[in-house]
C-alpha cells in the first residue's frame, strides 16, 4: 500500500485512499521509515493534504515542524565546520543531509537527517577531526578496516540522539571497485561564498546517492524517494549513457543497474521522465515485506541478499573478495554482526556460521 501511495506523490491525477484504516496503516510505514517530511511537503504542495484525515495531517505537520528546527540546527552545525575548513584553507564538500533536502525536495525540512556528512581529502583527516573536536564532538567510530570514513558525535541538550558528523575521504571500499573520488573533486562546483567548499555537480550527486541506496541494498523508502525525486527534478539532463560508461570503468555498473532496476520496478511512472538504456533488469528478489520487517524472512530474501552481496560485482575478482570478506570478516565485522564487544575468538566464528546456516534453514522449512 505504501508503495502506491508514494507514487500518487508523483502523479497528481491519481486519487488518494478514501477509508481511514488505509491512512492509519499508511502513517505507521511513514513513520518507520522517517519519510513524514517528504509525504507531508508533496501534499501540501499540491493542495491535497486537505484530502487526507486531520489525524493523518496532524501527524505529518507535526513531525515536518520537528524536522525543521532539527534540520535548521544541523545547517547551522553544518555551516560551523565548513566556515572553520575554509578560514584553514581546506578542501571540503558536503552530502547529502540538509543541502540535499534545499535543492532536490525545495525545502530546508522537506528531507529529515541526523547527521552532517563531509568529503574531504584523505590527507586532511587529522586536520579537519581537529577542527570537528575542536567544536565539541568526541570520537565515535575510527574508520573501519577497509572503509572511506569515520564518525564523531556530540550530545544534545534534551535529544536521546546524538549529532553525528561523518568524515569520509571516499564513498565506496577500494577493493571491490576500480571507483575514482577524483573525478567527483575536479568536477565539483563552487558553493556559495566559500573558496575551498565545494559541492557536487548534479551528475555526480545522483551518482554517489544510487551508490549510497546500494550499499544499504535499497532498505528503506527513502533511498526510493532520493533517486524518484532527483529523476523528477534533473529529468533529461541524467545522461545515462555516461553516466553507465563512467560506471563501467569504475566497474560499479552492476550495482548502478541493480539499484536503478529495484526503483524503476516499484516506481515506473519514472521511464516516463526518462527511460532505462538496458533491457536486462537485476533485483528481481527484492521485497518491501523484507525492510519493513526485520523479522520476516523467506528464501526469496536469502536469494536477494546473496544476490545484493555477490553479483552487484563487475569483475571475478572482486566477486571473490566479497566471499572471502563474508566467509571471512574482519574481528570489526565479525563483532558487529554477532553484537558484541568482547575479545573474538576461533568460536565466534563457528557462532557466525551457525547463526547464518540456522536462519537460512528456518527460513526454507518455515516459509514454503
């Protein structure tokens, strides 16, 4: 049901759910996937928020009014550091986050997020977690082995949440792709009155978020709603072709292929904007039941998971280093997917084995 509602957003001759039930289940899988903002901004946009339940509206107003002073906080935040990296004359683009929600969604509150997300060059980490420091953020997470990033966090007065500032010097492992942050910096424009902050070009921002969607194996609407929203607003100017040839060299083009499948499929009034340039659609395994359940579990999402987590690969090569990474994790990986701290042993990997082998078997015998 969600599903079709999102896409009555984008078509403004379908009709809405008339019976209240449908609107009360509707806001429960609004709400948990934190996409109240972007339900609420498109309806009132077209003048048919009036067309829903006042519980339904009261709902949305309340959490875009929340939203917008959390987000006015974060581009506050956000201003902070980038001010600070450019009086030091460092390099720095942001992602995503509330410059995101401003130009693709039209509004500051039109997209929540909890975190500031930073590229910066891979030399200037000590300088620019400094500066972070400096503005009263600890270190949360060191960059993982293998991995573009590491987080820092700060508390706030009267939020269970913290504010997370995400460092990355890349958006993709090194080892499973031949990806080049590069291109992204020299063709990156400038942005607003800063000197050495920059910002994506639009090519490279629907770029790096199909990425990002994939890398989470497209787990929540907004992932969906992210790449819908940009076809809508760049429309002819996606040049596909390029952008699956710089893919192909990057050899990223099957997780590029996979993810735009998966949104094409579940949202296909956007080959109206703009058709796919292949045929051969990938993802066919993926199922909303499966994101929105944690706990649902058939062979179709064990068949979509090892499809996500081996085949979204260009090259023998990096196909086997994936199976060897999750044959093999790393202790960080491993204690992340068993959820624990303590020291890990020869033992925790035989728990790791079992875990999986006992989910995939529940999962054949208990879903036929």
């Amino acid at each position: 049901m969600l599903i079709n509602f999102l896409q009555s957003l984008y078509d403004h001759n379908s009709s809405l759910p008339s019976e209240a039930g449908d609107y009360e289940r509707l806001i429960d899988d609004i709400e948990y996937f934190s996409i109240s903002p972007q339900v609420y901004f498109h309806l009132k946009q077209q003048d048919r928020l009036e067309l829903t339940p006042p519980f339904f509206q009261n709902r949305l107003k309340n959490t875009f009014n929340q939203v917008l002073i959390q987000n006015l906080f974060i581009k506050n935040q956000t201003e902070k550091i980038l001010s600070i990296l450019d009086q030091l004359g460092i390099p720095a683009i942001p992602l995503k986050g509330v410059l995101f929600a401003e130009k693709y969604f039209g509004h500051i509150a039109a997209r929540s997020t909890s975190d500031i997300d930073l590229l910066i060059k891979p030399h200037d980490l000590d300088r620019v977690t400094e500066c972070v420091k400096e503005l009263g953020y600890i270190m949360e997470e060191e960059g993982a082995p293998g991995h573009f990033h590491c987080s820092l966090s700060k508390e706030l007065p009267g939020s269970p949440v913290p504010l997370v500032v995400e460092i990355h010097w890349d958006i993709l492992k090194e080892n499973t792709s031949e990806f080049s942050i590069k291109e992204f910096w020299e063709q990156s424009t400038p942005f607003k009155h800063y000197e050495n902050v920059k910002q994506l070009s639009d090519y490279h921002t629907f770029y790096m978020i199909c990425l990002h969607a994939w890398r989470h194996n497209l787990d929540s609407m907004k992932h969906f709603l992210d790449i819908t929203q940009m076809i809508h607003v760049m429309g002819n100017h996606i040049d596909y072709i390029n952008l699956f040839n710089v893919a192909t060299r990057h050899k990223t083009l099957n997780r590029m292929k996979r993810t735009l499948s998966i949104v094409y499929r579940n949202f296909p009034h956007v080959k109206e904007i703009k058709t796919l340039p292949f045929l051969y659609q990938k993802g066919f395994y993926w199922q909303y039941e499966a994101i929105r359940d944690s706990s649902f579990r058939n062979v179709k999402v064990y068949i979509d998971y090892f499809d996500y987590l081996f085949f979204s690969f260009d090259t023998v090569k990096h196909r086997l280093i994936a199976i060897n990474e999750w044959l093999l994790p790393s202790e960080y990986h491993l204690t992340l997917e068993l959820r624990t701290e303590k020291r890990i042993s020869f033992k925790d990997y035989l728990t790791l084995y079992n875990k999986r082998c006992f989910g995939f078997l529940k999962s054949v015998f208990l879903h036929k």
